[in-house]
C-alpha cells in the first residue's frame, strides 16, 4: 500500500502570471527555493506538478502513463503548434502521424536542407558587403523562411517573401505569454494556414506538382488509418510543422554567433573542426542557452513515483532548461565548454533542447536533426567564408522573456565573403546522429 507523500507546494493561489513573468527563471528558482526537483503549483487554473532531471524527463516521456491531448494550452495550439497536429496526439494515432514526419528527414533530405539553407546564406551575404551593417537575427529569418519553403515544395513568389517570413516569425516569438505576441501569432497562423490550404488544393486537384519526395506532396496525399486523406485543416497545420521549427533555429544561430565572439578560443577551433568540433559546438548551444523552457503532458493512468501520487489527468510539467542545466547530470552546467560532448554518451533524458527520448515512438523533434545540420554549417560558413566586425552593442538577453535572444538581435558590420565557393563546405558537413 502507497501512502502518499506530501508535495512541496508553492504559496499562493495561482501561478500562471509569475511564470509568463518570470520566464525562464520560474522554475528552476522555484526548485532552488523549495529545495526538490518535483513542486506542486497551480497554474491556468489547475492544479499540477512541475519536475526536473534525467529521471523525471525519462518519466514524463513514458507514453504508457502520459497524454499530450489537452496539456498544451490552447493559446499554444492557437499560434505556435497549430491544433490537430502532432504534437498533440498520442498512441498508435501519434505513432502514425510522426511516421509521416520522420519520412520527410531521410539522409538525402537531410543534405538537401543544408545545401538549400548555405546557398540563400551564400546569397544573402553578397548582399552584406554594401551594406552598412547586419542585424543578423533579422536576417535569418528571410533565409531560414525561404529554405524551409523551397526544401518544403511550397511554391514561394517573391513578393510574398516578406509576409511570409513575418508570419513564420511572429508564430515563433508567440508562445511567452505576451497578449499582443499572442495576437500577432494568431493572425499570423491564420493567414498562413489558408495560404497553405489553398497550396494543398491545387496539389490534390494535380493543379500544382511538387516533387514526390517533398513534404508539400507527402503531406497533401497523405492517407490516416481509415484510409481518408488528412483534412484540409489538418494538413496544412502538418505542412507547416515540417519547416515552421526551422525558424527557432535563427536563436540558436544567434546564440551560436554570440559565442563564437564571447569565447574566441571556439572561433579557431571551429577553424580546424578537429574531432567534430562543430556538432559539440552545436549540441552546447542547444544545451546552454535557452529557447524552450518546458513541456507538458497529463496523466493517462493514476501511479506513484517515488512515493508521490500521480492522479490521472493531473497537469506536469517538465523543466527542459533546468533539465539541461541539472548538476546531477552536468558538470559545472553553467560554464560553456562544447567539449563535454566529444564522444558524449550521455543519455537522449538528460539533453532535452527538443524533448526527450526516442525520435521514432515518442515525442523528442523529428525535425532535431534539420536544426543541428544547420546550425552546424552555418558556423562553418561564419568563420570560413566571411570575414566581419562586431561592433559594441547590447548582448544582454532576458531570461523574463520566452523565447529570447540578445537584445541587440546581433550586429555585424564590415562584412565580406573570404571565398567564392561554398562547395567545399556542402561537401565538409556530414549529417550524423543528433545524440
């Protein structure tokens, strides 16, 4: 027989505010102040259990005991997850649907991505040589947008470039609880849900035939268990979720930047990339700064862990940048050292930057390898193929915020191309395991 163990619990009647509040802070501070990795609060509302570590991530990816419908609030779902997609299914209908997604990242699409994003890269930086100066962030966002586009099979005309990638970046920088990102997010999903609806139409009426290998195909003529075609809605939440992630991946690369100038002894050795110094560099910006702060899931079945009573539909939330940060799991967490993961045998619990787990049966990213092959050779293109000043700026990032990234949004100036080619730098960066 369980007896039930207390809770540590936070004071107070709700704490949905302090967390959009606090951001990034919430809960790691809260475990520090309550002295345990497992807290009960209530936020929206609802009673629920926040976690973090190895351990607990390995518990809150158990799809035995776990439920992603109904966890993720609707705002979520409204502007940055889109509803009826992935994310939010579970069981064999989960299995299925992301079977569909990992089909999209074969090796070959995997290469094509990355050349796809360093040639717009290539060709955004002749731009950069007349230019006064970059704000790099910003211009990410038009690159990533029109990669993930183009390697999508979604037909994209330029005068439509800007919308699009407002729209792509206004759903990104929506989900922290601000009213007026909210707002922004929202008009910005509708308006690129009917665009892509109207994509998906002229697909299925054989008006409009990307390639067979792309997600504008696969995902248009894709079948459920009951032999129907997704629906309209449906299909165009899925389109979007193969190449809206990419758009994330400008923080990293921002980051990325931000690191290679603060810790210049990573600059040379991205130079020589010996031991594949590019993936550990990759892997600690995903590690070390923040993006994504958490998830949440619901209880499918009543359990007890580790004496603590687990009630079926109770909300818990998972701390992914403390688990990141966990000194259970790291040594000296808070120091940015890319060579904790030479060799990195780590476990896929621990190291949590886009879930936890198994890409193919649970709910870790499927587009994580996308978002490390990129980053990777974009680093590489910033200190082989380009020279720049980083002028003093602001490079301070609030951790209050969600997502964030310095407030400068990162200025270069004086930039110019070192080499014609990028040949050699397609060919260099091979797509390997994320973990």
């Amino acid at each position: 027989m369980h007896i039930k163990k207390p809770i540590p619990k936070t004071d107070g009647i709700d704490h949905t505010l302090t967390l959009i509040k606090q951001g990034f802070h919430f809960l790691p501070q809260t475990r520090k102040k309550l002295n345990s990795d497992l807290f009960e609060t209530r936020l929206m509302g609802k009673k629920a259990v926040c976690m973090a570590g190895k351990e607990a991530a390995e518990l809150f990816y158990d799809n035995t005991i776990f439920k992603r419908k109904g966890a993720a609030p609707l705002p979520l779902k409204q502007t940055l997850l889109g509803q009826g997609g992935v994310h939010g299914l579970d069981g064999e209908q989960h299995k299925q649907r992301k079977r569909m997604h990992l089909s999209l990242i074969t090796p070959e699409r995997l290469e094509a991505m990355k050349n796809i994003a360093l040639q717009e890269l290539d060709a955004k930086a002749k731009q950069w040589e007349n230019q006064k100066q970059v704000v790099l962030f910003d211009e990410l966002n038009e690159i990533l947008t029109r990669t993930g586009l183009k390697w999508a099979g979604v037909p994209l005309e330029e005068k439509d470039v800007k919308k699009r990638t407002e729209e792509l970046t206004h759903m990104v920088d929506s989900f922290g609880g601000s009213v007026s990102r909210y707002r922004n997010g929202k008009r910005a999903r509708d308006s690129h849900e009917k665009w892509l609806k109207e994509i998906i139409k002229k697909i299925r009426a054989g008006k409009y035939q990307p390639p067979a290998y792309t997600s504008a195909y696969i995902i248009s003529n894709h079948r459920e268990p009951n032999g129907k075609l997704l629906d309209l809605q449906t299909a165009a939440v899925e389109l979007n979720n193969t190449y809206r992630p990419l758009l994330a991946t400008a923080y990293w690369i921002i980051f990325g930047a931000l690191a290679l100038h603060q810790y210049p002894d990573t600059y040379f050795k991205m130079k020589k990339d010996e031991n594949d110094y590019s993936h550990m560099f990759a892997q600690e910006v995903r590690r070390f700064y923040p993006f994504a702060p958490a998830m949440a899931a619901k209880v499918k079945k009543s359990f007890y862990w580790q004496d603590y009573h687990f009630k079926k539909d109770l909300l818990v939330v998972l701390d992914l940048y403390g688990t990141n940060m966990h000194e259970d799991d790291w040594e000296s967490p808070n120091e940015f050292k890319p060579e904790r993961f030479i060799n990195w045998k780590g476990s896929p619990f621990s190291f949590v930057p886009q879930g936890g787990g198994d890409h193919h049966i649970g709910h870790r990213c499927a587009g994580e390898w996308l978002t490390v092959m990129v980053m990777r050779s974009f680093y590489k293109y910033f200190v082989d193929h380009l020279s720049y000043d980083v002028p003093d700026q602001d490079f301070n990032y609030d951790l209050n915020r969600i997502p964030t990234l310095p407030n400068s949004h990162f200025i270069m100036k004086n930039v110019k191309r070192t080499k014609e080619s990028i040949e050699d730098l397609i060919l260099d960066v091979q797509t390997r395991p994320v973990i």
